[in-house]
C-alpha cells in the first residue's frame, strides 16, 4: 500500500492484543480474537412451521404385553421333538413353517438338527415365546 492509501483506513487498537487493526474488524488480525459484536447485514427471515403431522403409531402385529408374538408350552414342543422331530413337527407347533418344512425334507437337518433342538428344549423356560 502506498502512503495515502494507509493514511485513509481508519484504525483501532485490539482488546486483548493491543495490535492496529482496520477499525471496522471483528476479529482482531494478530491474535484472532473477536473485538466487536458480529451484525448481521441481512435481518433474520420469519420462519413459520406449520406442522399438521396427525401420525398416529401403532403396532398391528400380534403381540402380547411382554413383547413377543406367541407363547408356548415347553412340553408339548419336547415331545413333538423327541417322537416326531425327523419331520420337523415341533417348528411347526413353533409356527416356523420354512424350518419345519426344511426338517421335513432332510430328516430333522440328518438327525444332528433334531438332537440340538431336543436339548435346546430342555433349558427353555415354560412357557417360552416364539
């Protein structure tokens, strides 16, 4: 800058550094620091939210009040698994049919699908939910 351009910017002294910066700073140029409240140009726009959600949640499945869609009786699902567990008879009680009809068609997963199950379902709790 030459010498009467200098000489026409206006300066202030920094708050906290004590540095010359231009006197319409915000933020001091040496130590960074804000030296005036920011104005904001433009004024802020009205906003108006206009929000008429009426969605109302609910839960169609069914489902009892702990959370789980079926209860069932650990007995009848042991012995269902222990006589008839090569053709899946317990999924089915289970009411997972896929499972049941894979049993089906493979002799309980060969056998080692059936046994699984079978002591799986000793350590249930009666009833347990499916």
């Amino acid at each position: 800058m030459d010498q009467q351009t200098a000489n026409d910017v206006k300066m202030k002294f920094c708050k906290h550094c004590g540095a010359r910066i231009p006197a319409d700073a915000v933020i001091c140029t040496a130590c960074g620091r804000q030296v005036e409240e920011i104005k904001s140009a433009a004024a802020q726009p009205n906003v108006v939210i206009n929000n008429s959600n009426s969605n109302v949640n609910t839960n169609t499945n069914n489902v009892n009040a702990m959370g789980y869609a079926r209860a069932r009786n650990k007995w009848v699902a042991f012995f269902l698994c222990l006589f008839f567990g090569l053709i899946g008879a317990h999924k089915f009680y289970e009411g997972k049919t896929g499972m049941g009809i894979l049993y089906l068609f493979t002799g309980g997963l060969f056998v080692i699908g059936a046994v699984i199950d079978l002591i799986a379902l000793l350590f249930k709790p009666n009833p347990y939910y499916v």
